[in-house]
C-alpha cells in the first residue's frame, strides 16, 4: 500500500496535493496485521474493510508496479516502509529493501514494531538507513492496552536498535491523546533523547473501523505544548528541569525567558513535522482546512501568531 500523496507522486494515480510529500510512504502488509493497536483500522482485532492509517487513505500496488515507477520519480528525498506487524513480513523485509535499493538510491527508513537483533542487522546489511521502533502510548500503564505491548519489550529493542544502526539513526513515535499525561510524554522523550532515539510527535486522530474510533482527537493547546516541549529537548537540547508540572502532570511552566521563547517559536519550526530527515508526512492527522497540527511546510507568519497565543503564560515572565 502507498499513501495517497505518495502514488500520486509515482504517477500510479491521478489526482491533486495540497502539499507535496517529500518522502514516499509504503505499507507492507502480507495477511494482515496481527497487532492490536486501538488506533489503527489495519489491526486484524479491528472491525476491518479500512484503506487508511491516520487520515491518509492507502491504495495497494504490487510490488513490481511499483519499483517500476520508483526509478522515474522526482518528487521524494527518502523512502519510508511502514510494516504491518506479521512474521512473514519481517521475513521477506531483508529482500524487499534490497529491491528498493536497485530500484533507486534513496536513504530507507523502515518503522516496525520490535524486531530480534539478527532481524535488524539483515535488514541495515540489506540497506536499511534508519530504524523506527514506535511506542505510540507514552504511558507504561496503558501501552498494553492501547497497543498489546509492553513498554519495557519496545524500549529494549530501542537500545538493541541504537547498537545496530547507531544513535540518531533510530526514531520513535509518539502519539499525543491516548491518555498519558503532559508529564508522561514529556519524560518519555527526555529518556528516548538521552539514548541517541529521535522521537516524532503524532496527533491521535479517531479513524474509522478502529476501536478507538469514537475518540476525541487531542486538544490543540495540550498539542503545542508537547511540540515546544519535543523543540526544546530534542532540537535545543534543553535540560529536563526547565519543565514545571501541576499535580495533574499537564505542563504549566517553562523556566526560560519569554525573550528565549520568542526566539525559539521565531519562523515556526517546532510545528513541523519532525522525525526522520526530509519526512513531511502532509495531512496525516488534520483535514487540509485544519486545524493543523504538524505543518509538512514551513507555516505562514498569520498563522504563526494566533498559535503563540496559545502558548503564553509557559515562559518564564508570563507565569501568574
Ligand atoms: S519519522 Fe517519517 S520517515 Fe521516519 S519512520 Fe516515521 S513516518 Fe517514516
């Protein structure tokens, strides 16, 4: 399966974007997949029939189609697989990956859920450039209900990962609304940024056919928060006693001058769509008349202003 914006890159469809991707998504699914994450309508416990993952809808190719156009393409920077968690498709990984390298040479990032050591290293000898492990739900408690896992198991293939591909080479992502706290996103990235491992914020978004989807998205003001809160660790490396919690975990306070913050809110980069290099993601969790939650372009200064106002009162200065 492609993502819309990316077989409409490859010429395999016809159609209009909003915004370009600059990386092209796949999805590689065999049977279907076996997990049980609560969000998504792929999983084999969900009520089914569902082309999409997060907004985007995914049209299926067969793998020839599909190399076939990839040597032709203009549009992307990087190539991102997305596996459906099956055995077989974390067999056959090694040899899909090796395709994709003749096919082209753009840098692969693979996300899965967690793989053994050996299946890492055939899959980075393959030519694997980045690996994502996604963690999804930042709280320990709820994880094996959301998603069936544990966090310790996801953590500790991270580590493994990290070993393989190198730090900075490996991602997680992290979905905001799925019931953690402000506090348990928060520390979660510090931790994950501390072991080399880029963590890339999503916005929960109520999907269709999903056992979640009768859910609310997350609210916007909670949602900048967690993206000063991600610029901050993770682009500025900033120390994790500059965040101030209220006894609920939500974030109430930022020991930095509202000057600083100013600067670093300057040009709008925490609000965009950070993970892997040159991956944009466009409209994967917001309709294109928004609200929007992760720009995939650089956000016009209009729109700049009404989104600090939702986050004053964080810096130091502002606090009351
Ligand atoms: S950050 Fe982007 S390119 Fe990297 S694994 Fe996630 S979706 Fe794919």
């Amino acid at each position: 399966m492609l993502s819309y914006g990316s077989a409409v890159g490859l010429g395999l469809i016809k159609g209009l974007v909003q915004v370009k991707p600059t990386t092209a998504y796949f999805y590689f699914k065999n049977n279907g997949c076996r997990g049980s994450c609560a969000f998504c309508p792929q999983s084999t416990t969900a009520q089914g029939g569902s082309k999409r993952i997060a907004r985007v809808d995914w049209p299926e190719f067969s793998i020839d189609e599909t190399m076939n156009v990839l040597q032709n393409d203009i549009w992307f920077r990087r190539i991102c697989i997305q596996c459906s968690d099956e055995p077989m498709v974390k067999e056959q990984l090694p040899q899909l990956i090796g395709k994709f390298k003749k096919s082209c040479e753009l840098p692969i990032s693979v996300s899965t859920s967690p793989l053994s050591r050996e299946q890492m290293e055939k899959i980075r000898n393959a030519g694997a450039e980045r690996l994502t492990i996604p963690i999804d739900c930042a709280n320990a408690k709820l994880l094996p209900l959301i998603k069936g896992k544990d966090m310790k198991d996801i953590l500790n293939a991270l580590e493994a990962a990290v070993d393989v591909f190198g730090p900075g080479k490996v991602g997680s992502h992290l979905i905001i609304g799925l019931g953690e706290t402000e506090m348990d996103a928060v520390l979660l990235m510090h931790q994950l940024q501390k072991e080399g491992i880029v963590p890339s914020l999503f916005a929960f978004t109520p999907v269709a056919g999903s056992r979640m989807e009768r859910s609310v998205p997350p609210n916007m003001e909670k949602y900048r928060r967690m993206q000063i809160a991600r610029h901050l660790l993770v682009e500025k490396g900033q120390d994790i006693s500059i965040f101030n919690f209220d006894l609920e975990g939500r974030l109430v306070g930022l020991d930095i001058s509202s000057a600083e913050f100013k600067r670093i809110f300057e040009g709008g980069d925490m609000l965009m769509v950070h993970g892997c290099p040159d991956c944009n993601r466009p409209y994967f969790n917001e309709r294109i008349t928004g609200p929007i939650y992760n720009y995939a372009k650089m956000p016009e200064a209009n729109e700049l202003l009404p989104i600090e106002g939702e986050l004053v009162g964080l810096a130091k200065g502002d606090q009351v």
